[in-house]
C-alpha cells in the first residue's frame, strides 16, 4: 500500500507558525524529487515548494520565499514543511505529491486568520 499522509494542519492567527508533515508508506521518498502543493478554495494549485532526490530544495513560491522552509528525514521517510510569519493568503489545502511516483496525499487544511 503506497501512500502519503500529511499532518499538522489547523488554524493560526497572522504572523503564527505552522509544520507541516507528509509520511509516505510503500515507498522511500528520499529516491524521488518531491514537492509541496496547495489549494486554495476557488483556485487553482500552485507548487509552493520541490526538493530533489538529493534532497537540495530547488523551488519555493515567491510568495513563500524567507517564510517556508521544507526538509526531508530520510530515516523516517517524512517530508516537512515549516511555515512561518504566516499570512490570510497562505490559507489552502496544503498536500505532498510526487509526479515520478503519481501519487498525492490527502492534505492538511492550514486556515490564517487576520
């Protein structure tokens, strides 16, 4: 059973901090380039982040740029993604995924109230 299962969701105020985590079961995620993905509710998903196989991070939003930080645990097979000085326009469906395996997660709802 392959999948990803992300946590760590909920509802801060502006300017609070948040970690997210994606654990993936049935494959070891630190052999694929890996990214973080959010929704937000009327738009389309936009990329927020992507770290390579080698686990150098390559990619993050501009938006997001300075705020979010994402890592990988090889020995536990889980992704991060530390969020802080969050924003109201950060609120999204935040979910992990990986085009090289085909496979998304759930998500974790993160809400940023002002």
């Amino acid at each position: 059973d392959v999948r990803l299962v992300e946590s760590g969701g909920g509802m801060v105020e502006f300017g609070g901090s948040l970690r997210l985590s994606c654990t993936a079961t049935g494959v070891t995620i630190s052999n694929y380039p890996m990214s973080w993905v959010r929704k937000a509710l009327g738009k389309g998903p936009e990329r927020v982040s992507r770290i390579n196989s080698a686990g150098d991070v390559g990619y993050y939003l501009d938006s997001v740029k300075g705020r979010f930080t994402m890592s990988r645990d090889n020995a536990k097979n889980t992704l991060y993604l530390q969020m802080d000085n969050l924003r109201p326009e950060d609120t999204a469906l935040y979910y992990c995924s990986s085009k090289a395996i085909g496979l998304s997660g759930q998500g974790t709802q993160v809400t940023v109230s002002s």
